[in-house]
C-alpha cells in the first residue's frame, strides 16, 4: 500500500509547544576544529563547516524556497510541506507556506511564535538562542553563532562527484538532547545549505530540502512583525 500524503506544518517531532504539534529544525550548523596531524574526513568536514560559517557570518538576511517531508512510518503517512523562509538579524524567522490551512511560524528577534493549521491558539515562547538552537539551527546562525558548542562533525562524504558533502552532525552534552543526528548537505563550491536531515531520539525523521538560496535579499522591514489574527488567543508554552 502506497504511503499517503499530507500537509505539514514547519516541524514534526523535534520539539512540542503545548498540544501544538512537533517542529522542525534545521539548517545551518557551523562548527571550529583545527586540529593538528593529516586532515581526514572529520577534519575536512570541519573546514567545510568552517567556510560555512564564514560565508555566513557577514549576512544580515536570507530567503529560500523550502520542501518538507516528515515521513510517519507507523502511519504510513508522509506529511509535506512547501513554500519560502525569510531569515533576519537577530534571532527573525519567517515560514510561509504554499498551503490552505492557515498556520504561522514565526521568531521576531524576541519571541517565537507558532500556530498550528486553524488553531484557536499562538503558542509563543522567549527567544532563547540556546534552548531553541538545537531544535531550529538555523536561528543560532542568525543570533550569536555559537554552533560549536552544541555540535560535532562525525563524518563527511561526497556526493555527486564531489559537488555536494554530506556532513554528519551529532550534539554535544545536552545542547540538544532531544536530537540525535543531524545529516546536513552542502554544496562544496559555494558553501550554501542544500538539504537539511533529521532524527530524533524517538526515532522521528525531519527532511528539508533548500533551492533558490538568496543572501541579503532587501526584505520589508515589518516582515518579521507578529499580527495577532482575528478570535486568536496568545498563549505562554
């Protein structure tokens, strides 16, 4: 029997805000090495995350078209999702989607906001760059950046001739407890986030997949501005 296919909102499995579903996380992990001795796949991943972070460290905004898929073994379900992410300094996110149901996710620099698909309620937390940075990554690349202390390069392969690395992260202590791998895909040239790869302890699975990665883009500046929608109640989770 063939796997049925719905909707998914920014994240299954890597975190729960009340009864309001599981999030996602992910983008880009950077992380410092340098250590001494002949440079193997570790030490080679680690200087591709290197250049990653140097690639980054200067942007002040992003924009990219993103695909999810949140396969549900035991349901024989796979949810999906599509549409653009917005980035911004410091800790602003922005997640809007190709679908019908009405859902938000949202981070403007003080507090996170999410809703599920016709919910009565946002679910808003504080911004803590560390305690939401193992869960959604990509928000420490648009805070302080320390990636470092919560991740570690396990391995590094080619693909594609050599034009992509699959980079294989692990946490570090408890920085992330509730993630246990995160398999990210970089472009080699360029240093860009291509695909974003999840598991969680619960043996949960998170895909995303990056295209249209744009640097800088010139954003409105009430983009990351939270509007309470209409009968909608803000609840503290």
């Amino acid at each position: 029997m063939g796997m049925r296919l719905r909707h998914v909102g920014p994240g299954e499995r890597v975190h729960r805000f009340g009864g309001g579903g599981r999030f996602l996380l992910a983008v880009v992990l950077l992380l410092a090495a340098g250590r001494a001795g002949a440079a193997g796949p570790e030490e080679d991943g680690e200087a591709l995350l290197r250049r990653v972070g140097e690639r980054y460290a200067s942007v002040r905004s992003l924009s990219a078209s993103f695909r999810q898929e949140v396969p549900l073994q035991n349901l024989g379900i796979v949810r999906k999702a599509s549409g653009k992410i917005y980035l911004g300094r410091p800790l602003k996110m922005r997640w809007d989607y190709r679908s019908p149901d009405t859902q938000l996710f949202l981070a403007d620099g003080e507090y996170f906001y999410f809703r599920p698909p016709d919910s009565p309620q946002v679910i808003r937390r504080k911004a803590d760059e560390k305690s939401l940075g193992g869960k959604i990554p990509l928000l420490l690349l648009f805070g302080k950046g320390q990636i470092a202390e919560m991740f570690r390069v396990e391995s590094a392969s080619p693909r594609k001739g050599g034009e992509e690395t699959v980079l294989r992260l692990l946490p570090r202590g408890d920085g992330a407890p509730e993630v246990r791998r995160v398999d990210l895909v970089v472009s080699t040239g360029d240093a860009l986030i291509r695909e974003v790869h999840l598991y969680d302890r619960l043996g949960g699975e998170n895909h995303l997949y990056l295209s249209d990665v744009t640097l800088d883009p010139v954003l409105p500046g009430d983009l990351f501005r939270f509007r309470l929608p209409p009968g909608v109640a803000v609840v503290d989770g």
